[in-house]
C-alpha cells in the first residue's frame, strides 16, 4: 500500500482514539449521576476491548489464509450488524 494509505488510515484510528480518551476524561462527571455507577466504566472496558477482536481476526486471516477472507462481505456484514443496532439502542 502506498504512504498515502497508511497516513489516511491512521488519521481514521486517532480519531476514534480521541473519541474513546474523551468517553474517559468524562468518566468522572458521568459517573455519579448515571443509573450504572460503576458498573459504566467497567463495561466500557470490555467492550473497547472486545471491539480490538475485530481488527486482530482479519490480521490473522490475511497472514495465515491469503486469499480467503472476502473483504466486501465482511464490510457489508458490519454495515448489517451496526446500521440496525443504531435506531435500537436509543
């Protein structure tokens, strides 16, 4: 992949990096009047490292098995499980 590529990707990341280091710095001013109390940190936790799963399985197919991942179903497969889960979870 060209330069190009790498510095638009890692564009991408840092924004949802700086997404999720604000959720943090929030943290404490949520916390006392969220419903969850504590219980939001901790499931914050696991969920940002849940979502870290994703990116490490299509690293490991591309090494492993070249050829065998089909990228544009795995796209529309997240775009299917993520466009319904929006509307749902307000």
């Amino acid at each position: 992949m060209a330069w190009a590529i790498h510095a638009l990707v890692g564009l991408l990341g840092t924004g949802s990096w700086a997404a999720i280091n604000g959720v943090w710095v929030e943290l404490p001013l949520l916390v006392p009047s969220a419903p969850e109390g504590w219980l939001l940190p901790s499931c914050l936790t696991v969920i940002i490292q849940l979502a870290n799963v994703g990116p490490l399985a299509v690293t490991l197919a591309h090494r492993l098995r070249p050829g065998w991942l089909d990228e544009v179903g795995a796209i529309y497969a997240l775009l299917g499980l993520g466009v319904p889960s929006g509307p749902a979870s307000l």
